[in-house]
C-alpha cells in the first residue's frame, strides 16, 4: 500500500489545458441580461483566472525539488533491495527469519530446531537444516550469529534501518517497510 502512495505522490504534474478551464469558469457565471447591466467584465474575470493559472512557458515550478526526488530514488531502491532479498529465500530460511524475529533475542541453533522447527530433540540431522539457513540469512545480512557462534538473532529491522536512513527515511516509513516484509514470509 506505501508503494501504491509513493507512486502516486510522484506522478508528473499534469499540464492545465487554459482553454478547457476558460470554459468551465464561463459556463459557471450566471446569464447576463440582454443590455449586460449585470456588471460582470468577463475579460476582468479571465485576466484574473490566467494570472493564477501557471504559464507553461519561463521559469518552471517543481512540486517536489530535484534533490529530495534524488533522495526518494535510493529511498524507493533500498527498499525493493531488501524486499528481493528476502522474497529470494528459501522457505526455510524464511520461516528461520519468522521465529528469530518473533523472539527477539539470540537463540541456540537447537532451541530454533526444536521450538521453531517443531523437530525432535536429538538426531536426524536437522542441526545442519537450520545452520544452512542461518548462513542464507548472514549472506543477506538479516541475521547475526554471536562471536562463539552458539547464538544467532534476527537483524531485520536493523538492515532495514541501515539501508533506508541514510536516505532520511523517517521511523515510520521504517517500520511500515519492516511490517510489509513480515507480512511477505508470513504468506
């Protein structure tokens, strides 16, 4: 839905068709009398109307300035960089990256098995199954494991920051960014 508002705050601006406008501003006055006592000047009135209309020819009004629209670019980048990356995932990875983000905190590969993953508590190999995850997420800098590598949490929101602040995304534009892809590997 932002992507939809961002799309249509930057569209173009339109070019105002001075004779269409003329039309419709006459064809609001009221009918004069046949003498024309009612003492409208129609060209008063029309003079009025193309000095608030702006000329399509001289110096040349921006609605939003070339820096901020530079600005809003690599915003609108950075965003769709991280929306690929994690729509590139595996299922599994995603579904690591579900409950790394739901705890909040730095889990053990084998509570992310066992809590996360539903697996049993020991064998079958299912260790290795989490750890590949883990690795998909580190490439793509949404995860972090702790420097003994017997912790690892989820870094969503901080990638999410780091890439859009620069760009002087605001908190909320952040937040909206990081619920849209919650969104995205819950379905």
């Amino acid at each position: 839905m932002y992507s939809e508002i961002f799309e249509l705050k930057n569209l173009p601006k339109q070019d105002i068709d001075e004779e269409v406008l003329i039309g419709k501003v006459l064809q609001k006055m009221p009918i004069s009398q046949s003498n024309g006592s009612n003492g409208i000047n129609k060209q008063e009135i029309i003079s009025e109307v193309l000095a608030r209309v702006p000329k399509s020819t001289g110096s040349v009004t921006y609605e939003v300035a070339p820096l901020e629209k530079i600005k809003k670019d690599f915003l609108e980048e950075a965003k769709n960089k991280i929306l690929t990356d994690v729509q590139t995932l595996s299922k599994n990875a995603k579904k690591t990256l579900k409950y790394l983000e739901s705890q909040g905190r730095g889990c053990s590969t084998k509570e992310i098995c066992t809590k996360g993953y539903m697996y049993p508590q020991s064998g079958g190999g299912y260790g290795k199954t989490v750890l590949d995850t883990i690795k998909e997420l580190e490439t793509i800098q949404v995860a972090e494991r702790d420097a003994k590598k017997v912790h690892t949490s989820g870094k969503l929101k901080q990638r999410i920051k780091f890439l859009l602040e620069n760009h002087e995304a605001t908190e909320q534009e952040i937040e909206q960014i990081y619920n849209h892809i919650l969104m995205e590997i819950i379905n």
